[in-house]
C-alpha cells in the first residue's frame, strides 16, 4: 500500500468534544481529508463535535444521505437508495486515498457500535490500510450523567435497537437484568408498549443527548412522545444497584420466621398448552422468574414483568442452584420441566441442591404434570393398564451395569416397561442391548409403542414388535412401551388387562 494514503474511523464520543480521545484528537488535526455525513440540511454533528480539532487547510468531504425519514423515489426504495450513497461516498474516498491523503471518518460515539463509518469500512478496508479508533458509547455516556452503573457482578446488559417488533423488544427485556434501548425517535411508542409490556417502564430511565448542553434526563415514563429526537435513548440501569437505594421494605411477622421465597418445580406436560394442568398454568402466571432448559422455558407464554433464566440441557444442577439463589433472596421462582417434574426430571435435581445446603430458607413444592408415559399411552389405548415399571436408558448419570440389572429384573417380574432417554447421537447401542435383554423373557411377537414427539408437530406413533425393533429409528424424542406377556395389540390398539390369570 505504498504510496496510498490511509484511513482512518474514528470515535468521537457521545458528544462532549472533551470525552473525545487523545488519539482522535491528534488524528483529527494531523489529517489530510476529513469526511463526514449529514442529512441533507448540510449541519453535521460529528463535525460541531471534532471543530475544535480541525486546522485550516484540510480538505472536508461532506457525506450527505439523500433520505433519512422521508420517502423515495429510487427503484431500489429506501435500502437501494441508501446503498447507491455509501457506493458513492466509498468512491470519493478512494480518491483522496488513492493520491496519499490521508482520511479520517468521524463518528458520533464508537465506529463500530451502529456507527457509520463501518459502511466505508467494508467497502475500503481490503484495499487500503484501515484503522478504527474507538470512542466512548451513548450507553456509557447515558450511564454516567443517570449517575447509575450498567452492570455489576454477573448482571447480563443486553443491547437492543428501538426498531425491533414490540412483542420481541419485551421479551428480551423481560429476558435481561439491565439494558439499553437505542434509536427512539419515531419508534418511542414502540419502546414504551414493550416496557409496559415487560414490567420495566417505572424502572426505565430516557436519556437524551448525554454530556452535550442540552442533555435531558428523567424517568422514561413522563417523557412526551412528542419531545423524543433521534439521539436519545432508554436505559434500564443496574437493578442490584437499585435495590439497594431502595428503602428496606418493613419485616412482618411472618417474613421473620420465613425470609425466603418460593421454587415451584412445575410440569408442562409433553407438548403445547393442551397439556399443561390449570394449576401449572397458575403457578408460571405468579412467578416472577421462569428457570429452565431453553426449549422448555420458550413453552411458556409471556407475562409482563417476568424475568426468564434459559439454560443448556446437561446444566441441572446450576439451574437448581439458580433457582435456589432466587427464591432464598425473597422472589417466586418456577423451575419448568417437560412432563412430570418428578420423572427423571427438575424436581429431584432441585431437591438435591436443597440437600447440598442451598437456598436456606427458600420453600420448594412440586407441580405435578402429565408424563410422557401417559401421553404416548394415550395414543394407542392403554399400555399401562396393569403393572409397569418406568426406566431411563441414559448413562449419563448411572451405569449401564445398573441399568442392564433393572431391566432383566423387569422383565423377569414381566413388567410393562416405559423406557425414556432410548437413544441419542452419543447412545447408540443401549437400545439394542436392552432389547436383547427383554428378550431373554419376553416372546419376539411382544408389543412395542414407539413414540416420538407426542403432542408435537412431528408425532409419529408406531406399533411394532420386540422382535422386529430397529434402534436406528429411534431418538432421543421417543419414549417406548415395551408390553408384558399379557399386552395385547390387535388393529392398532395396544392394552394390558386388568386381570392376570
């Protein structure tokens, strides 16, 4: 790149030229072209900001949007429009670069935080020599002149643009401890409906314009909706902070001999809310947070002001530490399991933690739900009908020797067994070998259900025999029933009698 001159992006703050960095600040004055946009009014506000750095004799290349809000006539629309602009404006850049000037970008706040340079960026930098100098954000900015920290410990600040769909924009700040809501303007009603929406507008702060003169700041739910300019935002501060400039709130009698909150291990049943119980659908409605595997805790619906903990599924015990942490600070938690929490499931491994010694003071019940067993039952009649033993293939968190142990016993008492967890992309040879264990007691022409996502989009329910059984069509999404020497299964119809003659 000998010969050409270099580019430079660079921050400029959030708006106080004296937040502006050192390193900008020298850049700026140093450079041969500075560049920057504006709408078609000519006024630029990374310029009014840079102005005390600039020197006589430089070269300014005004970048100017041909539409910000209004419409167009461009046959690409708006996006087309805007595209045409940045080919341009990366065209007359490469000019300046191209006869060894060097050329300095400015960008209110930080270049590569909805700034934009970065659309010159992508289309210079794999033919010149690029350097990004960042400045400080709007959101760290509004933090400080709120006089309230972002985030503290562990806190999760999550990012979010005010374009974004309502419905979504509150569930994600339903989903997030603290937050910042950019790009306002036309879209503060938009944010304000996801607030409400969410329970978070009385702890929602506006910020407008921070560090410049005229910033503004004050709680988010007086603002006029016909005040609102482009640079400002809305911030959910620290709500650990928060709580404690709250006033403690005054003891009764019963919170002296019971401090803690509640965890409610709540089934959701295998699939859908047709199978989620009234008494389950009640308790994830007065819960203030929702913890659980992720596809689990997306099963249950919205409610404004509630707080949700997605989780990965091989994490158990940290989710019913989490929970347990939760509760024993004073909040009502639901732990939301598939099925029964009870059946290989939430509720032992919250009870376990309990036993480990966490979330003293916290009380724990148990929501009962309906099982997979019972769903995949269902569907072919009733299975289940007499004595039946449930087991679980996976080895994870016992040995197969164990596992092996409990099976030739079932099948020795001639149980009816409901097998979960047969198979999975890491497990795949239990299902055969327990197969061949059944059949040490069972006939070939035993009855075999499986199962697969019942209640779900993709159910599929078979009926084959424990002679003719395929592992390799089964997944971790089956549940089987395994039929006793009594099971009978005629025209797609599988029970097992009552009476045991």
């Amino acid at each position: 790149m000998s010969g050409l001159g270099k580019l430079w992006g660079v921050g400029l703050g959030p708006g106080d030229p004296e937040l502006m960095t050192v390193k900008a600040a020298r850049l700026i004055g140093e450079a041969d072209v500075i560049a920057y946009h504006s709408a078609r009014h000519g006024r630029s506000i990374a310029r009014s900001v840079a102005e005390p750095y600039l020197r006589d004799g430089q070269i300014e290349e005004k970048l100017v949007y041909p539409v910000t809000t209004e419409t167009t006539d461009h046959p690409g629309g708006y996006e087309g429009a805007i595209a045409d602009f940045y080919e341009l404006s990366a065209k007359r850049l490469a000019e300046h670069l191209d006869a060894g000037r060097d050329v300095v970008v400015l960008c209110e706040g930080d270049p590569f935080f909805y700034g934009s340079y970065m659309y010159m960026h992508e289309r210079l930098a794999d033919r010149y020599e690029a350097t990004v100098v960042p400045g400080v954000t709007s959101v760290s900015a509004a933090s400080s002149v709120l006089g309230r920290p972002l985030v503290q410990r562990d806190e999760v600040l999550t990012i979010l643009p005010g374009t974004l769909p309502a419905p979504e924009l509150a569930r994600r700040l339903a989903d997030t401890q603290a937050a910042a809501v950019l790009k306002l303007g036309r879209t503060f009603g938009n944010v304000r409906e996801a607030l409400v929406e969410a329970g978070k507008l009385d702890d929602a702060f506006y910020v407008e314009r921070a560090t410049w003169q005229a910033q503004r700041v004050e709680p988010f739910a007086d603002v006029d909706p016909e005040s609102v300019p482009y640079f400002s935002l809305a911030l959910l501060p620290s709500p650990a902070y928060a709580s404690r400039l709250a006033d403690e709130p005054e003891v009764t009698r019963e919170q002296e001999t019971h401090t803690g909150g509640e965890v409610v291990v709540v089934g959701l049943g295998p699939a859908g809310p047709d199978w989620l119980t009234p008494e389950a659908t009640a308790e994830l409605a007065a819960a203030e947070h929702i913890v659980g595997y992720g596809p689990y805790v997306a099963r249950v619906p919205q409610r404004a002001g509630q707080q949700r903990h997605a989780s990965g599924n091989r994490v158990e015990a940290e989710r019913a530490v989490e929970a347990l942490e939760l509760a024993a600070d004073g909040a009502k938690v639901a732990v939301v399991s598939s099925g029964d929490p009870g059946v290989f499931a939430m509720a032992s491994a919250v009870l376990e933690q309990v036993a480990a010694g966490h979330g003293a003071g916290a009380r724990v019940r148990i929501v009962p739900g309906v099982t997979a067993a019972q769903a995949a039952a269902s569907r072919v009649g009733a299975p289940l009908g007499h004595d039946y033993c449930v087991l679980s293939l996976s080895d994870r968190l016992k040995p197969w020797e164990i596992i092996e142990r409990r099976l030739d016993a079932a099948g020795a008492a001639d149980l009816v067994l409901a097998l979960y967890n047969p198979a999975s992309r890491t497990r795949t040879t239990q299902l055969a070998q327990a197969r061949d264990v059944l059949l040490r007691h069972r006939a070939p022409e035993t009855p075999v259900v499986v199962a697969r996502d019942v209640g779900g989009p993709e159910e599929d329910i078979r009926v084959v025999t424990l002679g003719t059984l395929d592992p390799a069509s089964v997944d971790m999404r089956c549940l089987l029933i395994i039929g006793s020497s009594k099971t009978r299964a005629e025209n797609g119809i599988v029970w097992t009698p009552r009476t045991y003659e």
